[in-house]
C-alpha cells in the first residue's frame, strides 16, 4: 500500500510538472518575441525550469511523508483456493457434474462442482466480496486504523499431495492458528488477522444444496491474543451449479451472495467479535 499511495502521488507530481513546463515555455517564447534579447529568453527558461524542479520536489517531499504516516495497526487476510466438494444422494459420491459448456473452446470439456467454483469464486472475487461488505466495519476494525495486508491464498488440499514444502507449510500454520500464535513475523502490538480456511459446496438428498465457507480470526493486543473465532457457516444454494449455459450467470451471482452471506453470519455467531448471547 506504501508502493501504491507513492506511486499515484509521484504521477501526479510529474504530470504537474510537466503541465508547469508547458506554461512556462509558451511564457519563454512571448517574452522572446517581444524582448528579442536571447539573455532574457535564456533566464526566463532557466527559472521555469527550477520551479517546475521545486514544485515536483515539493510533492514527491509530500508523497514521502503521507507515506511514512502509516496506520498504527495491521489486518493480514488470506483468502483460500481450497475448494471442497460432496454430493450426497442415491448415488452417493462427488465427481463431474458433466459436460457444461461455458463457451466454444471448452466444448466437451468436463467441469467439476470445484472447478466451477475456482472460476466463480476466485481470491481476487472474495476480497471484492468483503470489501463490498465493509468487512473491517463488521469486524470492529477501524479502516482508519488497519492497514490491511494482503497474503497469498491458503492452498488447495489437493495440492499438498506430493509436495512436502507446501504440506509443511500447512502444517505449521495450523499449529500457530491452534495455539493462538501470530502467522507473521509482524510484531505490531495492534494486530488482527482473517484466514480464509475453506469453501465447501455440500449436496445432499434431504437437505439440498448449501456453500459452507470458514474462516480463522484472531486480533492482538501486543503479545495477548483477545479475540479469537473460528468455523463454519452455511447458506443455500438452488442455482449453483448452472444445467446449462443460460443459467451460468444467475450461478455465478448465488454463489457470490452465498459466500457474503456466509461471512455476515460467521461474523456474528463465530469470529468472536460479538459476545454471545445468554439463553434464558
């Protein structure tokens, strides 16, 4: 976020630059035409040039120091390319739900429940997801306070098969996740982070089709872990996965709104945010 907010105010800068450049020139060349001297012109020219030297200065001066004014505290967020699958019914067992054919290249093409979903509900389409939802807000996070913090996705299970790094990995993180320990190196006494963990398409015979996503949240206050929350919520699911080509937009937008709907009902039940309520 350093990187963007200096970049947007150094394109500024050089665009004013420029612009200043411009003006000072066509202000060079009225003063030539009507003093003919080249001394002038010369010294004119000299001077444009130093202001529109300062001026750029001056805000990449600025763009440094808006910069270095970061937020006090730090939200890490992953979210996940674990996509889980299971259909439950006579035929009990998970597999192809057959050849649906999104487009002419892929006719023929066999499209599983988790494919669909990779292509749906992608890292880059979850963030979206929460960012419409003011997740912060909802989490009792200040925007103004938190500098969130970007990670790679928490990897597909699959993907572990056959590459003991990744599994390691894995395996390290959910010992720190279960013991309360910070997934970074971060030492930021204002800390919180939110684990994706998975999103799992469900089917069964008495019950119909449901999106179960979880999620892990833990918020610091320096070395003390105060809040934590973990599980699993679940909201259903009637046009995911499309039958047929003219249905893939209506279960592209249910899927998007099962999972927003899912993190609005894991924050108040399950992230630890809100105190549960007392039975009666």
């Amino acid at each position: 976020m350093k990187t963007i907010h200096l970049t947007g105010a150094l394109a500024l800068a050089l665009v004013g630059a420029g612009y200043s450049s411009g003006a000072a020139a066509q202000d060079t060349e009225a003063v030539a035409d009507v003093a003919a001297p080249e001394a002038v012109a010369e010294v004119a020219t000299d001077a444009a040039t130093q202001e529109a030297a300062d001026a750029t200065a001056e805000a990449v001066a600025g763009a440094l120091r808006e910069t270095e004014a970061t937020k006090p505290c730090e939200l890490h967020v992953w979210p996940t390319e674990n996509y889980l699958g299971i259909k439950m019914g006579l035929l009990s067992g998970f597999g192809a739900i057959g050849a649906l054919i999104d487009q002419e290249g892929n006719k023929g093409k066999v499209t599983t429940i988790k494919d669909l979903m990779r292509e749906y509900l992608g890292p880059e389409v979850q963030i979206q997801e929460l960012e419409k939802l003011d997740y912060l807000e909802k989490l009792k996070l200040s925007p103004a306070e938190y500098e969130v913090i970007m990670h790679e996705p928490t990897p597909w299970n699959e993907d572990l098969k056959g590459n003991d790094e990744l599994k390691a990995e894995v395996k390290a993180m959910n010992r720190k996740i279960k013991r309360g320990q910070r997934l970074t190196d971060s030492t930021n006494p204002c800390y919180a982070e939110l684990v994706t963990t998975h999103i799992f398409y469900h089917k069964a015979m008495m019950y119909g089709s449901n999106l179960f996503t979880g999620w892990v949240f833990h918020k610091y206050d320096g070395d003390t872990l105060v809040t934590k929350g973990k599980g699993q919520v679940k909201n259903p699911l009637e046009e995911f996965p499309p039958k047929d080509e003219s249905m893939i937009a209506a279960a592209q937008t249910e899927l998007r709104m099962a999972y927003s709907l899912d993190f609005a009902e894991w924050v108040e039940k399950k992230s630890g945010v809100y105190a549960k309520k007392k039975r009666r």
